[in-house]
C-alpha cells in the first residue's frame, strides 16, 4: 500500500491510485468525463488547465502492448471523440498526449492541450513539464478553478450526446 495526497489534500492509502480512481473507490474532482467498460475519464485538478484530461485503463495494465483487441479499439475511439469534445467545446486546436509505462499508477494516457501562453516555455515535449509545474505552482487560484470546473462539465455533456 502507499500513501497518497489527493488535490483536495486528502490522503488515501492504495494498492494502485488509477485502480482506486477507475473502479470509482475514490472519485476524481469533478467526476468522470466519460467512460467505457474498459477505459475512464477524468482531469487531474491537480493542474488547473482547461480540457486537460487523463484518460486510464481499468484493467491494471501498464505497457501498451498489454491491451487486448477490444481496449485497442475502444481506446482509439475514445481518445478520437474526446479530441473532438475538446475542439468543439473549448475551441481547443493543438493537443499533446503522452503515456510513460514506468508509471507508479497505471496505463493512462495525459491530453494536455496547448495554449498560447505555454509557448512561454518552449515548443514541444520539452516544455511539458515547465507547463505542468507552472499550472500546479502558480494558477491554482478560484478562477481557474472555476474555468476547469465548467470545462469538465461542459466536455462530459458533450460526450454524452457524441457519437463521432
Ligand atoms: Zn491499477
């Protein structure tokens, strides 16, 4: 078992924090933004970025050529209709994603869309991380809360009606 912080600053104890967060034992903030038998949606709060999202496996898997035929599937499908949610609700244009294997959690792939202020930080994958901690550090302030807020909303509406 390994202790956790949460972003509310709670602190659990589990086996596998994508686990806990994909079978629903512990509920992100702002709840699920979509899910399927074998995947689940959701932004860490952590990082207060509009249309952020981690998008997990619920089987505890963490290489990418552990998915069976019908996560493969379901997988590509659901990144593709998320990717939409985000263009149309939040006019997001660019996005990056990236998944590491040698995660502590497990399988689960980061959309982080980009925004002009991130070029700040540079182009590309280098400026991922900079982008990442200035969000945590510097813009967890109760209006961009509230703009995340709304945005888990508005893309877990969205999705509920998209059939791509
Ligand atoms: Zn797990």
């Amino acid at each position: 078992m390994r202790k956790i912080t949460l972003s509310n600053g709670e602190t659990v104890e589990v086996e596998c924090l994508s686990c806990a967060i994909t079978s629903g034992r512990i509920e992100a903030d702002g709840g699920v933004i979509i899910e399927t038998d074998y995947f689940h949606a959701h932004q860490d709060v952590a990082y207060p970025i509009k249309g952020l999202i981690i998008l997990a496996s619920k089987r505890h898997i963490t290489c990418f050529d552990e998915l069976n035929a019908e996560e493969k599937m379901d997988y590509i499908n659901l990144i593709s209709k998320i990717r939409k949610a985000q263009r149309n609700v939040l006019g997001i244009e660019y996005v990056y994603y990236f998944y590491n294997e040698d995660t502590t959690h497990h399988f689960h792939t980061w959309m982080v869309p980009r925004y002009e202020w991130m070029y700040e930080f540079g182009r590309s994958v280098e400026s991922i991380r900079p982008v990442l901690l200035h969000a945590r550090n510097n813009m967890n302030n109760e209006e961009n809360k509230q703009k995340m807020m709304w945005a888990i909303k508005a893309l877990a509406e969205e999705l509920k009606g998209n059939t791509l």
